[in-house]
C-alpha cells in the first residue's frame, strides 16, 4: 500500500461565501445554541477575540484552534467562530477535518459545507498510514 494513494485525494477548492451562505452561517449558530447537549465554552483570554477582529478588519487571516472531544466539533469549529467574531461571516472558512472523522459523517459535513460555504480539508496524520488503519481508509476510498 504506497503512501501515493493518499496524495491523490483531491485538494479542496477555497469556497467564497454568497449572501445564502452567510445566512446559513447564523442559522446554524442559532441552532447551534439551542442545542441542549455538548455546551460550548469559549475563552476570550486577554481580548483575544477583539483583537481577532481587528486583524480580520486589517486584512489579516485568522487561525481558530480548538480541542475535539465530541462528534460536534465539525459545526463547532466551521461555523462557531462567526459568532465571536462576526467579520468572519463573510470570509471564506476552511476546516480541517481529520480522514477517519470525515468518512464517518461525511453526508452531514458535506451538507453543512455546501450550505454555508466552509471548505472541507481533511488531513492524515501518521496512525492512519499504519497498515491496518490505512487498508481501512483505502477501502472507503474504493482503492483497495
């Protein structure tokens, strides 16, 4: 099983978000904060998210870190920021996304994406090229 394979998944095209996705963006935060399980809990350590905003407004790029202790952390991390720092509603949004996360709710994430305009980049790190963790992801591929 060559390392190559896992090159050849396709690179993500930087999705620009219209005025539906923008919409759909505050939907999904909206429905986000209904949820009664998983609460979220965001850390504004020293202004870091005014600052956040004024770099954005300064035509900087923004990294978002955040831990992922539940299957939430795809909407969390995708769309979850806009409300924080709300020039981001009309940026674009990429998501990293680990592999084995990806395929197992790819339906819902890529629904989410489409709708709001995030792009979806799913990474490997080095458990998946182990032989048995990388027969499995070839395999939902289609490559095996």
């Amino acid at each position: 099983m060559a390392q190559e394979k896992f090159i050849t998944f396709p690179k993500p095209e930087l999705r620009q978000p219209n005025v539906w996705n923008r919409l759909a963006r505050t939907l999904v935060i909206g429905v986000l904060n209904t949820l009664p399980v998983a609460p979220t809990e965001v850390f504004d350590i020293d202004y870091s998210l005014v600052q956040a905003s004024d770099l954005l407004s300064a035509g900087y790029k923004l990294w978002v870190l955040g831990t992922h202790f539940s299957k939430r952390e795809g909407p969390e991390l995708a769309v979850r920021p806009v409300q924080y720092i709300p020039g981001l509603l009309s940026q674009p949004i990429v998501l990293p996304i680990s592999l084995h996360q990806y395929f197992e709710n790819q339906r819902s994430i890529d629904l989410l994406a489409g709708i709001t305009a995030v792009t979806v980049a799913p990474v490997v790190n080095a458990d998946v090229m182990e032989d048995g963790n990388r027969q499995r992801v070839e395999e939902i591929l289609g490559r095996s």
